[in-house]
C-alpha cells in the first residue's frame, strides 16, 4: 500500500491533475472528488475532475466548494474529458476499485501516461492497475479516508490545508454512504464527524441538503413501489422492488432518484436481504443489495456481474427488468445453500 511520503513527494511541485470518479456518482463519489479538489487547489495546484455520467440535481451543491469550474461528464462532453484525462500529470481515481469499473473513462484512464493514483474503499482493489493506491475496506466511506490522508499530508507538511469547504465536501460523502451515521460507522467516522464539525461543519444545514433536496415524484414513485411492487420472500427473508421503464416513465424518474430506497424493506424484521432492480437505458438492469448482516457483495460477484462492500453491493445484468425478481430467487436460494447462511424451511417451499 501507497505510504503518505509518496504522496506528499509527488505533489511537491505544482501539478495539473485530474480527478475521476464512478458511473451514477453517488454523495461519496463527488464528495470525495470536490474534498480533494479544494484542498489541491489550496495547494496551488491545476484541478479538472470528470465522472462517465451526470451527478443527481441534489448533490450539485457539492461542487460549490471548489472553485474549479471544470466538472466534466464523459457523456455530453467525451473529446474535453479525454483531452483532460490525457494531459493531466496526476490522476486520482476516487471511489472505485478498478478501472472496468469507470466505464466510459476506462479507455481514457488506460491510455494516460500520467501516474494513476486510487483512493478507495472497496474490497479487492486491482492494485496493479495504479502507481499508487490507498484502499481501506474497513472504512465507511472514501471521504473519511480521504479525510485521514489530507490530514496526515498537512501533518507531513506542515501546512493547514484541509480547511471548512474540504470538509463541507468530505461530510457530504460519509452523509451519504453511512446512510447518515446508520450502519458502516466506526468510531474513526465519528471521531473525524467531530473534527469536521470543529472546523465549522454545519451538520444539520448538510443533512438537510443531501436529503431534503428531491423532488416530489420521488416521493410518488416510493409510494408507488411499496403498494405494487414489493415482494417478500418469508422462506429466503429477502424483499425485492422493481424500477421498469413504464414506471421510471410514469414518473419522469432521474437518475440518483431512487437513493435509500433498496433500505426501506430492511426495516421489517425477518428480513435479511433487500433487492432494487431498475430499468436501464441500456436494455439490462441495474442492481442494489443490501443485507442486515450477510455478506452480499459475494451474492452480487457470482450472480449480478457486480461486487462491493460486505452489506451493500450492486451489479448489472442483461435481463429484461421484469424478469430480475424470479432470477433474484433463484440465485438467492442457492446462495443460501451454497454458503450454508442458514437453513431454508423445505415446509413454506
Ligand atoms: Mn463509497
């Protein structure tokens, strides 16, 4: 693993440097992206950052914290990312563990001659992918470790870069992927909550932003979900809804809309995993999976072409959306036995 000196060393002259970040860039994604980036541009470095698609409408406050105007999508703008990414001296990889995972930016990141440098929390990053690469699973999010390398490169410095917007940016990120401090917290995330408050944080004024930003068709969209989609499994203790196109239609549905929504069922005991299946542009169909305490980014490896963290994963498959719930059951049910999670009930079958 990448040790502080190496980074401090590589970015001792002032650099042009690009930071990327993941397809549907989530609150980390981009807080994670912007904490960086005012605190690079504090340094007095260059800094352009890039994400393959659109961030949702309620995160865009974010990026109020930087003064880069420069927050490309590879989508509306591929020549000016490509061109970014390819006279870059630097480039960050933010939130993701491995380069198939940036899409549209993968060729872009592959091509580049400029160092590649990952901070992430992941498990199993392709750490022979990056020049440098700084990746704590254990972590809540990568904005409190982004927080935790800042801080020790200040320290190594001798400076106090990591001011009020770097911190407003980072506190967005652990907002989001703690499902506001609910599950994944450590007493590292609290202790850096804390930090982050002490330099001026306005946590309550945040929270509101990141979760009272939507728009009401999320609302009627959840409200339909619950009364005609939700379906419970009390033999495999999982529930599962589905997002297909007439309903993203019917509800003029963008991206980043559905956020929290594949929780919700885990709320009724008994169930251990929660599926969301969403209608992709693409034809296939996007997926989330979260458990209570079953690891389901192993679920989400074998069956889902996807991965990630112990109680939250995602993927995508080429199926119809419709037809995702009955292969969810299918695949669960094996799963279960396979691992041996626990004894299915053969009776309620
Ligand atoms: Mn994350």
């Amino acid at each position: 693993m990448a040790e502080i000196q190496d980074l401090k060393d590589i970015l001792s002259n002032p650099r042009k440097i690009a930071i990327v970040g993941h397809p549907n860039p989530d609150g980390d994604c981009i807080g994670s992206m912007c904490g960086l980036c005012a605190y690079l541009e504090a340094a007095g470095h260059e800094v352009k950052m890039a994400t393959p698609d659109r961030m949702p409408d309620n995160l865009s406050f974010i990026t109020d914290y930087t003064k880069s105007k420069n927050f490309l999508y590879k989508e509306s703008e591929p020549e000016k990312v490509s061109a970014m990414i390819k006279e870059a001296d630097l480039v960050f990889c933010l939130d993701f563990n491995n380069l198939g995972r940036s899409k549209s930016l993968e060729h872009d990141l592959r091509q580049c001659g400029a160092p590649r440098i990952l901070i992430d929390h992941h498990p199993f990053p392709a750490l022979d992918e990056f020049a440098m690469a700084f990746s704590e699973p254990q972590r809540s999010s990568t904005c409190e470790y982004m927080y935790d390398i800042l801080k020790e490169l200040d320290k190594s410095n001798g400076t106090r870069l990591l001011g009020i917007e770097c911190a407003n940016a980072l506190f967005c990120g652990i907002l989001t992927d703690t499902n506001v401090f609910s599950n994944s917290v450590t007493p590292r995330t609290l202790s850096i909550a804390s930090e982050m408050m002490d330099l001026g944080v306005d946590k309550e004024c945040l929270q509101q932003k990141v979760t009272g930003g939507y728009r009401p068709e999320r609302l009627s969209l959840l409200g339909y979900l619950l009364e005609n989609s939700l379906v419970f499994n009390d033999r495999l203790k999982s529930a599962y809804m589905i997002i297909d196109s007439a309903t993203k239609k019917r509800f003029d549905f963008r991206n980043g809309e559905s956020e929290g929504f594949v929780n919700i069922p885990l709320s009724i005991k008994g169930v251990e995993f929660s599926a969301l299946f969403s209608h992709n542009d693409d034809g296939g169909t996007r997926v989330s999976l979260r458990s209570r305490q079953y690891p389901v980014n192993k679920l989400a490896e074998k069956y889902f072409g996807g991965g990630g963290h112990l109680k939250a994963a995602g993927g995508r498959i080429d199926m119809e959306t419709e037809k995702a719930g009955m292969y969810f059951e299918e695949c669960l049910e094996k799963y279960i036995m396979d691992e041996k999670l626990f004894e299915l009930n053969e009776d309620s079958k």
